[in-house]
C-alpha cells in the first residue's frame, strides 16, 4: 500500500479500517527492523560461519521477516492461557522471496526440527495472492503495517492508526541487537544438519 | 488450529520493513467476510 492507494480509493480504505475490531481478530502482531541494518548485520563472517556470511545461514530479510513474526505470535501464545496449545497456520501474501522462505521454513516438517516447529506452533506456511479471495484480510494487514510505517517516519498518529490500535496491537521491534543475536542464534540450528537437513559427516 | 495472516511494508525512506498481521480463529476469519 502507498500514499497513492490510500487517496485514490478512500472508501475502500475506510471500509477495510472498520473490519478491525477487538471482536474481529484475536490480536495484531508487527515486527520491524532498518534494512540496512539487516544487511550489514547479514555480511558478517566469521570462524563460526563455515566461510559463508551469517545471512547465507538464515536466509534473506524476508525470511527473517516471517521467522521474527513466528518468534513474536508464539512468544505470546506461550502467555496465552486460552491459545497457549494452539497450532498455528502462518499465511503471506505471494513475494518474489518466498523461494527462500519455503527453503528455511519448510525444514520444520523434518523430524530433526521438531523441537523448533513446536517452539514456533507451526503448523503450515503459505504464500496467497493478495488480489484472491483472501484480498480483504491482506490488506487489513497492510493497512496496519503501512500506518506503522507512517508513525515512524512523521512521528504523529493517524486516526485511521488510533482506530487500529484499539484492537490488541503487540509490536517487536529488531535493533542490530536482535537481529545478531537472532542470526547468531540461527547458527546453532545448523550446527548438526545442514541447509538440506542432513546431518553433517563426522570429521576423521 | 488459529491463523495468522501477515503482509509488508517498506518505507524506502529510512529503510523501515514492517511485517504485520493479523491472528484469528476459524470462526473470526470466516465471520470477515
């Protein structure tokens, strides 16, 4: 969505506003980070990166997108005393990345990452297109997402925001911090397997 | 099982990619439409 969108199709923009309410959805959910942090942060090398740079072991920024989304949902589905056993079916909208999502995510359905598909109560991912059937819900997430955007660049809050807000609205925010320590992380994952899900052959 | 839908933005002025979305029920999502 852009400022172009917003303006040329007002009603449908306000219509979409309205579907979100507290009763309509359980909650929202937002993750954000600065690209160019991500991309440093993502070049990095070192003796523990088996001489591939740490983002060649976690995938691209929209792979981190949706595994920091994964993270944030679970995260609060293990506080959740209603939803705290709940699988969930995680649903984006079609990208040119999601060769490289279904490449990392899709590893969830081997035995050896049982543990983590728990952990993030996965049970499926999908990519849709956003002009299909499921169009309307889409947009709704981008309506969200593009005001949050909008906040951060002009520092005030749109109505159209406030509104939003009024549904449980719970947002993580990935410094270079996070996003090492995530990348980091992601090493360890593949510490036994490799990007196929093969164990590694024992050194002699 | 719940479901979580999900779509980006990109503010190419400061960089900033926001992944947003929505978690719903069945029910929540069917009620949607």
């Amino acid at each position: 969505m852009n400022e172009a969108h917003h303006l040329k199709h007002p009603a449908v923009y306000q219509e979409l506003i309205g579907l979100i309410r507290p009763e309509a959805v359980i909650c929202g959910l937002s993750v954000t980070r600065y690209l160019k942090e991500h991309k440093k942060l993502a070049e990095a090398r070192s003796e523990y990166t088996r001489g591939q740079p740490l983002g060649y072991w976690f995938g691209g920024a929209y792979t981190y997108a949706t595994g920091a989304m994964m993270a944030l949902c679970s995260g609060w589905l293990n506080k959740s005393p209603l939803y705290c056993d709940e699988q969930v079916a995680y649903i984006f909208e079609n990208s040119p990345h999601q060769g490289n999502v279904n490449t990392f995510w899709g590893l969830l359905d081997r035995p050896q990452y049982a543990d983590r598909k728990q952990q993030n109560h996965y049970i499926s991912h999908t990519f849709v297109d956003g002009k299909g059937p499921l169009g309307s819900v889409l947009q709704m997430c981008d309506i969200l997402a593009w005001n949050l955007n909008k906040i951060q660049r002009e520092k005030s809050k749109t109505p159209e925001l406030n509104s939003l807000l009024l549904t449980p609205t719970f947002y993580y925010h990935h410094g270079p911090k996070e996003i090492s320590d995530t990348l980091h992380g992601a090493l360890d994952c593949w510490e036994q397997f490799d990007k196929k899900g093969n164990p590694y052959l024992e050194d002699k | 099982m719940l479901k979580l839908y999900a779509d980006e933005s990109v503010d190419n002025d400061t960089s900033l990619m926001n992944l947003s979305g929505y978690l719903m029920t069945e029910g929540q999502f069917i009620a949607l439409d």
